[in-house]
C-alpha cells in the first residue's frame, strides 16, 4: 500500500529519504500586503478549484481493503463490548455483594 502512495520504490526503500543531512523546512509564504483582494466569487472559484485539485490526489483504498478493514473493526467492536459488558457484569455483582450485607 505504500508502494501505491509514493512512499515506497519497488525495492521497499523510502523515497526522498536520504542519510545526508536534512535541508531545514522552508517557512510557509505569508500574505504580503501588495497582494490583491479577492472578491467571494472569485474567492470560492479559487477554494473549489483548490479542493478539486487535492482530491485528484487522494488514492482510495480498493474495495477489498475496505472490505477487510471493515472486518477488523467490527471484530475489535464486538471484543470490546464483550469485554467491557464482563466487567460491568462482574463489578455490579461484586457491589451487589458488598452493600446487601
């Protein structure tokens, strides 16, 4: 899977990993003041089309892994409920116990 997202090459390296020294993080551009003011049109034009663009890049998972991550999910649920209805069981008896005498 992350040989689908770009993380990976083919022989399971990290891509864009290097041992040298890291370059330092460039800081995000500010809003200068000579830059101009967008109207709401434009402005959603511009936010919809900037939407548009993430989502070409966004890589859904097949029908199969949704499937079997379905699966894991409610296999957790359903031990997690026992789990948690055993102690609830258990504690209530124990305080039924306790404070009948």
């Amino acid at each position: 899977m992350l040989q689908r997202q770009g993380s990976l090459d083919a022989d399971g390296n990290p891509i864009g990993q290097s041992k040298a020294k890291k370059r330092p993080a460039t800081p995000a551009p500010t809003a200068s003041s000579n830059e101009e003011r967008l109207g709401p049109i434009k402005w959603f034009r511009r936010y919809f089309r900037e939407v548009a663009a993430e989502f070409r890049k966004v890589i859904f998972p097949s029908r199969d892994e949704v499937r079997s991550y379905s699966m894991i999910v409610l296999v957790f649920l359903v031990v997690t409920v026992a789990l948690i209805g055993l102690i609830d069981f258990g504690l209530s008896h124990l305080v039924l116990k306790v404070f009948s005498r």
